[in-house]
C-alpha cells in the first residue's frame, strides 16, 4: 500500500501494547502496525511494568516510554525504520540500568543487620 508523505505526517496513535515480542500501534484511521520488539532493544530489555508506561508525544505523532528513555514516531514505524540507536549508546545505557538496580541478594535484611 502506497503512503504519501502527507499521510505518514497525519498518522496518529491511538493505542499501544506491547508484548515479550512486538510492539503493536493502533492508528486512529483504523492501521493496525505490528512490528518485532527486536526492533527497539530499550523496549526489548525492558520490564513489563515499563513497557505498560508510555504516552503519547505531540497528540499520537509518537510514544514515549519514561523510564526507558525510549521514543518512536508514528512517522517511522509506518517507514519501517528500526531504531537507529548506535550499539555503543545502547551498552551506555544498558550498563548504567544494570548499575542503578539495587542487587538484593547482598543488601542486607532487618534480621541480618540485627546479627551486627
């Protein structure tokens, strides 16, 4: 199906869920786009808690994912456009992710600390 410029432009969102593999984005002219979440490695490596928190940028032109940092346009998913995020950005941020994450095998518990 051929898209013209203009209507890649007017496409808006008007619903967004995500699943263990694919992103899928209901356009308020009826499209339904499906795309791997391979796609997007922020979404892929993130919670289910994360991927539910998103909304919409610029009244549905995008979604934005908050604690991700994650934001694709409406624009490129119609294009086909995976993220163009460089890998050594993507180590970036997948490292400082791990490093923010508390470990909670070695924190101590009440009943450890009490033991001194």
């Amino acid at each position: 199906m051929p898209t013209s410029t203009s209507d890649l432009l007017a496409a808006r969102a008007v619903d967004v869920k995500v699943t263990n593999d694919e992103l899928t984005v209901q356009l308020e002219d009826g499209r339904t786009l499906a795309v791997p979440l391979v796609w997007y490695p922020r979404l892929l490596h993130g919670s289910k808690r994360e991927r539910a928190r998103w909304r919409f940028i610029g009244r549905g032109v995008g979604i934005h994912w908050p604690s991700l940092d994650e934001d694709i346009s409406v624009e490129g998913l119609l294009a086909g456009r995976r993220s163009a995020e460089s890998q050594e950005s993507l180590k970036r941020w997948f490292e400082a992710r791990m490093s923010a994450r508390p470990n909670k095998r070695i924190q101590p518990t009440a009943r450890r600390a009490r033991r001194g």
